[in-house]
C-alpha cells in the first residue's frame, strides 16, 4: 500500500525543510520510493538521495501525495493532482486547518497508521470552470475551494446574470459571486454569508459577495448542475474569474463561463480518529464557553 510516494512542499521554502527531510528519512525506512515535487522543493537542501521531478511527471508516478504546508499550499497541490486520482495527506506547519489536519508532532506516527492502512478517506467534490470566447475554449481550471466571479480593481459594481443547467436564475449588480464547493463553504463563502456545508452534502452553493438588493440570497443546488454566468455589456475589463483565490482569468461580455463539477473529485486522507465536527469547533469556537 502505497509504495511510490510525492512529496509537496512550501514555495516560501525553509520553514518546511526539517519536516520533509524528517518524512524522507521515515519512509526510506520503510522501503518506499519518495520524489520531490521541483516547483516546491527545488531549493531542499538536501535532495541527494530523492529525484527531483517536474509535477507532470510527478503526478503520473505516485500514489500518495504528503503535502507540507498550509490550507493554500494543499489547494495548489490538490488542483493538480487530482484529475490523477492520487490521494492527498496534509501535514500543517502552522495554525490548524480545515485541509491539512495533521500536525508536524504527529506526523510520524500518522505515516505509521497510513502505511498500515488505518486511515479514513473522504471523496470531496472539485469544480471546473471553462470559459468560452466566439465558442472557442480559452480558459479551464479545476478548484476545491471556489469559483467567484469578481470586479477588478473597479470601485463599481459589476452586473451578470446565472443561470442553472441552462435556466434563468437572476440578475444582479454586486461585487460579485462565490461558487462554493462543500469544502469551500467554511472559506470565502463564509465570509460573504453563505452557509456552512457537511463535506459529504453532494451541493454547489451560489453565494452574492455585496448585492445591490438584500433580496438576493446565497442559493443551494445539486452538484450535477451547470452554473452559467454571462456579465452584461458594461463590465468589459472590469470582471475577472478566480479560482481558489490564485488563479485568475478576466471576462468581458463576449465570454461565456460555465461551472460544473469536475469528473475527478479530490481524494482526501484523514487520521482514524479525524472528526469534522471537532475541527469545526476548535476554527468557529463553537465549544467555548458563554461568560
């Protein structure tokens, strides 16, 4: 069980060095083959007895990614892996995240679990966004967290309508629009208002960032739906698409932009013991105390 095994690491670099010198150390002891991913870890120092590969090609030969970082370092990795179906462990060097649940003090002991095969696995929903011009495809990516649709640098608001596996849902003038998977649900959309998502609830959630009218609402819809967002002939040059909040592309009204679950979900590995709802408390505080 897992036998060829990807490391990811921080772009920022040394504060993640001893962990996955650590890591590499460990799983040499247990026969495994381990390679580092170049873009992240090309400035390890001590690479000697590991390949550095390009992710193309790192991606086609593990099947286990460790990721060591934080929440933003996971979404990076997990946008570009998991079309491959290879299942990702996140070791957190920071605060607790809702992705990458591990600690470094317990990171050993988890590898020990996860190559005995005592892990829990989650399936979590991953969407695709293509955008067309004149029907020609010029942009697609993959995001975990989002999708939003959003002014630039612009003081006004922009204006779009969506609509859902080809029917008219609405019109409105906001800053915006967050298209959230289960797990993004505890990530921009909270903040914009939107409700909290069990990662195992099969929905899209449609949140406004700042609407015009307090009649518009966050909405929910199955995740086999198709979102469509055509912006009006004004917002030329003053609407972008974001994904996960690194990648963007900018739209005009000659774009059509489609959203839509991706074919591949995200293979998420856990701790045995992990528990959503611990986790929820300990980020929302949910479990302190009333004075």
């Amino acid at each position: 069980m897992f036998q060829s095994i990807g490391i990811f690491g921080k772009y920022t670099g040394n504060q993640c060095w001893e962990n996955i010198e650590t890591l590499i150390d460990y799983l040499h002891t247990k026969s495994r083959t381990v390679y580092l991913d170049k873009p992240s870890c090309k400035k390890f120092p001590k690479h000697g007895s590991v390949e550095l590969l390009e992710r193309d090609e790192l991606k086609g030969k593990i099947d286990l990614a460790i990721m060591v970082g934080g929440d933003g370092t996971f979404l990076d990795v997990a946008r570009s892996i998991t079309d491959n179906d290879v299942p990702i462990l996140g070791i957190n060097l920071g605060r607790l995240g809702f992705l990458t649940d591990i600690s470094a003090d317990d990171m050993i002991e988890t590898m020990e679990e996860v190559l005995s095969g005592v892990y829990q696995e989650e399936l979590r929903n991953v969407l695709q966004v293509s955008v067309y011009e004149d029907g020609e495809l010029v942009f697609q990516e993959r995001a975990i967290n989002d999708v939003v649709i959003h002014k630039t640098d612009s003081p006004r608001m922009i204006e779009f309508e969506t609509f859902v596996d080809g029917r008219f849902l609405n019109s409105q003038r906001s800053d915006g629009m967050i298209i959230s998977t289960p797990t993004g649900s505890t990530a921009y959309a909270l903040s914009a208002g939107g409700p909290i998502l069990d990662p195992n609830v099969d929905a899209i959630t449609l949140v406004s960032i700042n609407p015009h009218t307090m009649s518009t609402r966050p909405y929910v819809i199955n995740s086999s739906s198709t979102v469509e967002l055509r912006a009006h002939e004004y917002c030329d040059k003053t609407a972008q698409i974001i994904c996960d909040g690194q990648i963007t592309h900018d739209i005009s009204p000659k774009h059509q932009t489609f959203v839509k679950r991706n074919e591949h979900y995200l293979r998420l590995l856990h701790p045995k013991n992990h528990d959503h709802f611990e986790l929820l408390r300990a980020k929302l505080h949910w479990g302190d105390k009333l004075s």
